[in-house]
C-alpha cells in the first residue's frame, strides 16, 4: 500500500494494474474523508489529536457532533485501506490516546521518500558529490504531481504543510540547479532557469543563476540584463535593492571575471571583499571538520534547522572546509529581535560577562530546548557592540555535521582572523591587546567543535550557544537559561498584540493582532503557564491567536488545557514545539531516553532520588547519578529543592512512553510508583499539601487505567479528607476499583466519601442513600470502624434537619466504636459532629468541651488545618454574640472552611 500527497491524493494497493496498465486507486471520493487521511499522512507514525483533527475539518466552527462524525470517518478510512491492503491495511489506522496514528513505511509516503531524497542530496551538495547532489535532487523533485493534496480543502495543519513542502521543494530545485551548474550543464539550463525566473520573479538566487549560465555561454549581456530586470521588480515593488550577493556577481560580469567561466572552480566563488584567506583560518576549519564523510566541512544541517540558505554556488563552489561562500551576509550577525521580551537579570549577567571577558575567552549561554538561548546571545552581541569595534560575528555550528564546522566556516574564520589577533597581529612589545572582535557560535553540540577554533582565536571573545555546557574549555564562564519567571509571564502581553520588545517604536510579528477582550495580564499568565513559560512555546501560541482572527484568548487557553492535545496546539507554520524538544530528546542515548520517558509517570511537580528510583527500578544511588545525566542533557530541571519535568517536556516523555514502550513495560513501572507514593503518603497521614494531593489523584487514576485496583484505592484513601475538584468523579473510579477487587470495607469508605460531597452540595438525598450503603456494606464486612463513620455522615444529615434526638442516637455508638485505638481520624470527626450538635442544642459549653477534644485529637494527628479549625471554633465560643438576625448572625463552620446558614428559628 502506498500513498501520494505531492498532488492528488493517491493510495494504491497489491491489486493489478488494470486493462490500461494504472494501479487502481482506492483513495477516498469524500472531501472529509480525504482531509481525515491527508492529516494523518502529513503527520505519518505520530499521534494525530482528535482535536486537530476536528480543527482541520472544520476551521471555523466544528458541530456538536465533530468527535461522533470524526469516529465515522474514521472507521470508513479502515475499511478503505483494508480494501487496498487486505493482509495488513485496517490494523495500519489505530487509535492511540489522544487520538489516532497512522503507521507506515518510510518509503510509502511519496513525501517522505522526497523529504529523504532531498535530505541526502543536500548532504551530497555539502560533501561536493554534485553529480549524486544533482541526481538525487532530481529524483525527488520528480515525485512531485502538483501542489500538496491539490484535491483535498486544506485546514491550519494541510495549509503548513502545504508551505513547508512548498519551500522544501524550491529548495531542492536550487540545489539541483546548483549541483548541475557544478557538472557545467549551464547550456542545458538556461531555458529552465528563465522559466523559473518568470514565475519567480523575486527569487534572487535563480536570477543569479541564470546570470552566471548565461554568462558561461558567451552570453554577458543577457545576464546583465537579468539583473538588471530584478533590481526593477525589487525596488517598483518592495522598495529594496538587490543583496550583496547579486550585486557582486553583477560586477565581476561587468569584469569580465575569467573565473566564472570555469564549472567547480573555487576561485569564481570568491566575493570581493572577502580576504585573501589565512592559512590559520583554514587550518582551523580543516582541523575541526577532520574524521568527517570525506574529509569535508560536514554534511548538512540537521533536520528542522532553520538557518539563512547557503551561499549561492551557481558559480561553482566546492563546499569543502576553507571554500568560503560567496555570500556577503556569510558570518553576519542576526538582527535584533522586535519582539526580544524579559529576561533582564540574565542580560545584564551576560552582558557584564562579555564585556569583561579577556581576549582568547568563552562565555556560554546553556539551557533547556526553546529557552531563547539564540535570542538572547544575540541580542547580547548587539548591546556590547561599542566594546567590539572590529566587528561581531556569527556561526551556526548547527549546518555542519557531528563535531565539523559548516562549509561557510572558512570564510568567516578568514573575516575574523586579521582584526581578531591573529598571527603576527602582536604588537612588538608583546603585551596583550584587548579583545576587539565577537564571535557567536550558535549550536554548539560539544566542546570538540571548539577547542581546535581556540588557538586561531585568541584575540576574539567567543560567545557560545548550547543546551548543554560545553565541559572542559579553560575558563569559560556561563549563563543558564529556563523558562521565563511566574513575574516575567505578567508582562508578556506585548507578545500577543505584536507590541513586545525593549526597543521603543519597533513592533513583533504579530503587530496586526488586536488584544482583543480578555486578553489581559491574568490570561495571558494563564496561557504562560500552560506553555511551561517557555518562551519559544509562549511565541507559538501567539502566532496561533494571530493565525485565528476567529480564535479568541480564551479559545486559546481552553485548548492549551488539554494536556493530551497541547503540543498540537503549539504548532503553526515553521515553529514546532514538538519537533525542537525531540530534537533534545534524539540527541541523547537510549538510556537516557528510556529513564525520560518512565519519569513521566511520575506526578507533575518536584520528585527526589527516591521517587525516580522507583520510575527507573534502580537504586537510590544509581536513580540520582541517571537524574544528573538528564540535567546535563536539559531533560530534567534540577535545584535545590529537587528536580522536576519541565511542563512541556513532561508531555512529551507522555507520548513517547506511550508509542516506544511495550504495555507491560509500562504498566510494571506505574505499579511501582503507585506504590512508591502510597507507601509515603501513609506513613505521613495528614500532612498533605496541595500539590502532593494532586499528585495522588493522578496517581490513582494512572492505577485504575492500569488495572492496578487495589493500589487506585490506596491512593484514594491517602486523600485523607482533601478533596480535589474534580472529587466525585476521583471517588466513583476508587469505588468501582473497590468493587473489582470485592474489597466492602474499602467500598464503603468510598461510598461515605461520594456521601460527604454529595451532602457538602446539599444534595441531601443522594448523601442519604450512599451513607446508608456505606453503612451496610461496612457491617457485612465487618468494619466496625467504618460502620461507625458511616453513622457519623447520617448524624450529621439529621442535624441539619435539626433532629437532635435522631442526631444524639446515631452519634453516642458511633463515639464509642471511635474510641478504640488507631481510630482517631474517625473520632476526630464524631467529636466534631458531636460539638455541633452540643452547640445547636446544649448551649456553649458544652460545645466548647467537645471543640477541646477535637484540638486534642488534631495535634494527635499532626494535621494542621484541623488543629486551626478547632482553635477558630473555640474562639468564636468565647466571643460576645454579634447582634443582629441576618445570615451572618446565624452561620456556623461546620468543617474547615465550610459554613452553614441555619433557618429561621434553630438555634446557633
């Protein structure tokens, strides 16, 4: 079965082709259908949402039914592909939380095989293999039938795609084009090439390289007039001239530049301006690139990296180390950012840091994936711009391949070398100038891509950028980046209306947003923190509100809030949350992966050695030194309160737990958590924070969607009392664990629990039928213990009917059952209720001996929000009544935190 997306739809299967000789096609007749298929072969092997796909469906406004209509569609694509692929098609589309997956074969889907087709031509380019560059590229442009599902309406997830492949597409043609200008095809080029120049008439690089065929063919004054047809569309319509690039080339046209003539001669790729070249900067650049695929400058950007496209080599350019590009804008330093927002401490660390760096020094910015460590390196090299008056410089590590430099390295190092210091730039007394000169090295992946740049540089200040910090370079000094501070999210409303920035006058890419209503501080901290208060995943959730003008910030968050759809939330156009933290995630060893996924079982929220011993089924010690190799890497946070799972990069180690780990894997690893955290929780009762409370909620639901029945109890009855809100629905699934496992005392607990919340929400005979159950199956089980609760629960319906005598009854064979040893929570609340009762029918004093005993048995329980509740009932029994009849006169706390209103005429 195989599947074509570059145009039509297609999907053909193992029938035989028919009488004209074409493959039968089984792709779907529907427009829904198609756009259900199209989605999840865009996104091939990943878990697709339900809720992107009722987005792609349905843009605008989805129905009601869009999660019934989105089931139908898909059980209708199942029989589809099953028709195509009998053996093997129906189980190709399973369901897999928090929706659906679509596996196939890598060379299944015409665009992957194009992605890889021009993937490794790109690396051949590089490598200056130009007739496999060419004949690749060529192979996986033929793939192409017409524009991207050209058949099927495109929805937020298509209409990227669609762009992105678009792009991927021109510039496969490029390097194509380059490569056979390389082998001296330029005859067989021009028609093409002028072609290309008619539809696209602000490409600057095909003008160029029609110029460069044209003049290769005796043809110079055509190719001038190239030129000089683009500077005209280029400044009647943007205002702009043409870059450095096309004008250089159209001044050694005018030259008569005999190097241009020659196919894969270096000379002709040499722009003017660029040097002579050093030796030391090609030593440098070849010592660094050593051991690489044929002793080249590295193989090509790794995937998803969006860096400035490569030089022009329309010229004929070797792409090995010490070939500089032709490019002007090689080694350029990025622009400031617009929309450069917060991080103020950080800045001023950094800034201080370069600015009194001696020559020859490093500094790195490090930190977690998305952090902004570019941003703000970059914007730090433009604020010390006085300190560096020779010029600031960047290189991204990240176009070169494992520990090489990218091929435009030589000529940046040769820019850098003459006012860096460099050989025989001494002065004659020997003493040591100050650094002139700032070189950013963005991507850094390990200091083996560094050291052997340092001797050629040690009249520059380096400024490094990587997740990790790069050990072992003497005297570096770094700046660890995380998420953005809870008071830094108050004032990211900038980036939502386009009006970020610290530079006044200047708006964000999004600057035709309007705020909106309710796009305010709170909102927007709320969306923050959804995000992990990442700034690259804040960023994308902005260019998703300005991509929807029918989105509003609520929509926004409200989407952000499922967790198993959130990375698809953060997703538009080039910027993928997703695609950057696996880029961290695959960069690591399969240990280290394997250890990230399992500690997302644990809750969210700090954990220690101890609780990662149990994910990881190590030993304390051997789960601490696995916790630092993940900090290292940037998967793990880690201070002095212990280490936790970013928020984003928890919800990732979700899905990949998920798709990489078998069942039982899983299920095993959960099992020891679950019992972990209840096992600590009991021996700590009643000293529960929130936090700690959540974690057991979530604890007990991953138990009870493993099976795990007995343990979804025990984490229930570890709440001790704290109720979540979600509490009647976290108590239903405790109770039905209870009854797989025929476990009646436990089912009467969670029967008397549901009891209490359904009477705290004055569903009075609701609370009446589950307290009675409660109490009957605790005597069949012969829990005497919970019998008596259970009585305590009705005793309390009968007060607040004000049937004290009915009341008094159910409560003294419950205080006495109570007063047995290891019962002091159960008595706890008898004796609350029996204070009520003295205070509604016996008068204060009574009720102030009762309140005593509750104090009493609150600091035997260690539990300190009931110790507070005993001494504020007390105090209000030793206060003069207020006067005055209205509620506030009557209201009693009945339990901490909750107050009832008496009626008319029962005494308070």
């Amino acid at each position: 079965m195989r599947f074509g997306i570059l145009g039509p739809l297609e999907v053909t299967g193992a029938a035989a082709p028919t009488d004209g000789g074409r493959e039968p096609s089984y792709a779907p007749q529907a427009a829904k259908l198609r756009v259900v298929l199209g989605t999840l072969l865009i996104r091939a092997n990943e878990v697709v949402s339900v809720e992107s796909l009722i987005d792609e469906l349905w843009p605008d406004a989805p129905p009601r039914t869009a999660t019934t209509t989105l089931q139908v569609y898909v059980s209708h694509l199942r029989k589809t592909l099953q028709s195509a692929d009998p053996d093997n098609g129906r189980e190709a589309l399973v369901t897999r939380r928090p929706g659906y997956l679509l596996r196939v074969g890598a060379d299944a889907v015409d665009a992957l095989a194009f992605e890889d087709l021009s993937r490794r031509g790109h690396q051949a380019l590089q490598a200056s293999d130009f007739a496999a560059a060419a004949d690749l590229n060529r192979r996986a442009l033929a793939l192409w039938r017409g524009p991207l599902l050209s058949d099927t309406p495109h929805g937020p997830v298509l209409e990227g795609a669609a762009v992105r492949l678009a792009e991927a597409r021109t510039s496969a043609l490029d390097e194509r084009i380059r490569a056979e200008l390389h082998l001296g095809l330029h005859r067989e080029l021009v028609a093409e090439l002028q072609e290309l120049v008619a539809e696209h008439r602000m490409h600057e690089e095909f003008h160029t390289h029609l110029m460069v065929a044209l003049y290769r063919c005796g043809r110079q004054a055509e190719a001038l007039r190239v030129f000089t047809t683009l500077r005209q569309t280029l400044v009647e319509e943007l205002g702009i001239e043409p870059g450095p690039a096309s004008t250089r080339l159209q001044r050694r046209i005018l030259e008569g530049d005999p190097a241009l003539t020659r196919a894969g001669g270096r000379g002709a790729v040499r722009g003017a301006g660029a040097g002579t070249g050093t030796t030391a900067a090609k030593t440098a650049a070849t010592a660094a690139t050593a051991g690489t695929p044929g002793g080249t400058g590295g193989t090509g950007r790794s995937p998803g990296h969006d860096g400035p496209p490569a030089a022009a080599a329309a010229a004929g350019t070797g792409a090995g180390a010490g070939a500089p590009g032709w490019s002007a804008e090689s080694g350029a330093l990025p622009a400031a950012d617009p929309c450069f927002t917060g991080r103020t401490e950080e800045l001023d660390r950094l800034e201080r840091m370069v600015r009194s760096a001696p020559a020859g020094g490093c500094v790195a910015v490090t930190g977690m994936p998305g952090a902004g460590k570019t941003a703000l390196a970059v914007e730090a090299a433009h604020r010390v711009a006085d300190a560096f008056p020779d010029g600031r410089l960047y290189l991204d590590l990240r176009d070169g391949a494992g520990t090489g430099l990218p091929s435009d390295a030589g000529s940046v190092l040769e820019r850098l070398l003459p006012a860096s210091a460099g050989p025989g730039a001494a002065p004659a007394d020997g003493a040591p100038q100050a650094p002139r000169v700032l070189l950013v090295l963005d991507g850094v992946g390990s200091e083996t891509q560094v050291r052997p740049l340092l001797p050629a540089l040690r009249g520059a200040v380096v400024l490094l950028v990587a997740r990790r910090v790069p050990a072992g370079l003497p005297g570096l000094r770094s700046v660890l980046l995380g998420p953005w501070r809870p008071d830094e999210a108050q004032r990211l409303v900038g980036l939502f209306t386009g009006r970020a920035g610290t530079r006044p006058g200047t708006l964000g890419a999004a600057a035709a947003l309007d705020a909106g209503p309710g796009l305010g501080p709170d909102t927007v901290a709320e969306v923050a923190e959804l995000c992990g208060r990442l700034p690259l995943a804040v960023r994308t959730a902005a260019a998703q509100l300005a991509a929807r003008p029918h989105w509003t910030a609520a929509v926004l968050a409200d989407r952000l809030r499922d967790e198993g759809g959130r990375l698809d939330v953060l997703r538009t156009g080039d910027l993928d949350v997703r695609a950057r933290l696996l880029d961290a995630y695959a960069a690591c060893p399969e240990p280290q992966r394997r250890a990230f996924r399992l500690l997302s079982l644990l809750p969210p929220g700090r954990f220690g050695a101890r609780q990662a011993a149990a994910a990881l089924d190590l030993t304390e010690a051997r789960a601490s030194a696995a916790l630092e190799s993940l900090a290292d890497e940037r998967l793990v946070a880690v201070d002095r309160d212990g280490c936790h799972l970013p928020e984003l990069l928890r919800l990732l180690a979700v899905e990949r737990l998920a798709l990489e780990d078998p069942p039982e894997v899983v299920r095993a690893a959960a099992e020891r958590v679950c019992r972990a955290y209840a096992a600590a929780a009991a021996a700590q009762p009643g000293r529960m924070s929130d936090s700690g409370a959540r974690g057991l909620v979530r604890l007990a639901r991953t138990a009870y969607g493993a099976g795990l029945w007995a343990l979804a109890v025990r984490l229930t009855d570890a709440l001790g009392g704290w109720v979540p809100d979600d509490g009647e629905a976290v108590y239903a699934l405790a109770l039905d664990a209870a009854r797989r496992c025929a476990d009646r005392s436990a089912q009467a607990r969670m029967r008397r629990s549901l009891g209490e919340l359904a009477w705290q929400y004055r569903r009075v005979e609701r609370a009446h039928e589950l307290f009675s159950g409660a109490l009957e199956l605790a005597r069949e089980a012969g829990d005497e213990e919970e019998a008596a609760r259970a009585q305590v629960g009705l005793a309390e319906l009968r007060l607040d009917a004000g049937e004290w005598a009915a009341a008094a009854a159910l409560l003294e064979p419950a205080l006495a059952a109570l007063s047995a040893p290891g019962r002091t929570r159960g008595r706890y609340e008898a004796s609350r209720a029996r204070a009520l009762l003295a205070l509604a029918h016996e008068g204060p004093e009574s009720a102030r001996a009762w309140f005593g005993e509750c104090l009493e048995l609150a600091g035997a329980l260690r539990d300190q929000r009931l110790e507070v509740y005993a001494l504020r009932s007390l105090r209000a029994l030793s206060l003069p009544p207020e006067g005055g009849s209205g509620p506030a006169a009557r209201a009693v706390e009945i339990r901490p935190g909750l107050w009832r209103i008496h009626p008319a005429g029962v005494p308070t």
